[in-house]
C-alpha cells in the first residue's frame, strides 16, 4: 500500500501516469479506482491509496509516495447483512442505493478511524490502523451477533 499525493498542480499528468502505469485513473473524492488486483482508493482531501500494486517509480514525478504497507489492517466483510452489520458501526449510510460499488468513505467505526469501500453487491473492504486489527475483529463479530439474532436474514 502506497500513499500518493500529487504535488500542486500535477492532478492530471499523475492521473495520466496512473493509467499508463497501472491501468486506473486516480479516483476523485468518494471514489475508488481499479480492481481486486490493485485499486486506488480516494483516501482523503488530495491523498489516494494504491493498493494491490507496486507504485511504479513513474509516479513519483508527480507525486509524493508513501509507503503504508505496515498501517493498516484490512477485512473483507461479504455476504447477506453486510450492510446491516456495518450500520451497527457506521455513522454513514453504506446501503447500496446510496454507496455503490466503487464508493469509498473515511468514517468512524465504533470509535476508530476507518476505511471503507464498497467492493462488491455485498461486499467491503474495511481499514483501520494496524494497533486497531483486534478490536475491529472484536467489534464485527459483536455486530454480525447482534444482527443473526434479529433472525431475518
């Protein structure tokens, strides 16, 4: 995983090398580019993570890159209810009609910052800084209990 930043007024040669590069653009805010095999990731105001690939040296003439390899924790949460249990955790609203595939948010899960992108119909890639991987595990599987109680899915 790789930070990239542009440097002021690189936006576009950097989008461009992106394509050339690694086959996906660079995503605009809320947005995520690419697929399963490398994304970028709109990662906050002027930042993208690139994950999945290594960022060819190319870009670094347009932008700044950071390695965020050991930062960030990652699951994949997928099936039926995902988005209920998300909306346990989630002060954002990640239904499918309004959060659709290619979406992306950095929002609060419980009470840590987080990651998330809708990478599939049912399907999220959720981030969290590395110190918090238990407690993110510890919370979902809280959440999934609480909504496989409910009986309805």
């Amino acid at each position: 995983m790789t930070s990239v930043a542009p440097y002021t007024g690189q936006d576009d040669a950097l989008s461009a090398a992106l394509q050339a590069e690694h086959g996906m653009a660079f995503p605009s805010i809320g947005r995520s580019t690419g697929k399963a095999g490398g994304r970028a990731i709109w990662f906050g105001q002027g930042v993208a993570l690139l994950q999945g690939v290594v960022a060819a040296p190319a870009l670094a003439e347009f932008a700044a890159l950071t390695d965020q390899s050991d930062a960030w924790a990652v699951v994949r949460l997928d099936g039926i209810g995902a988005e209920d249990v998300l909306a346990r955790l989630v002060p954002a609203d990640l239904r499918s009609p309004a959060f659709k595939r290619g979406h992306t948010v950095r929002t609060e899960l419980a009470h840590m910052q987080a990651s998330i992108t809708r990478i599939g119909a049912q399907a999220f890639q959720v981030m969290v800084f590395r110190s918090m991987a238990r407690t993110l595990v510890h919370d979902l599987k809280v959440a999934m209990a609480a909504v496989a109680a409910r009986g309805d899915i």
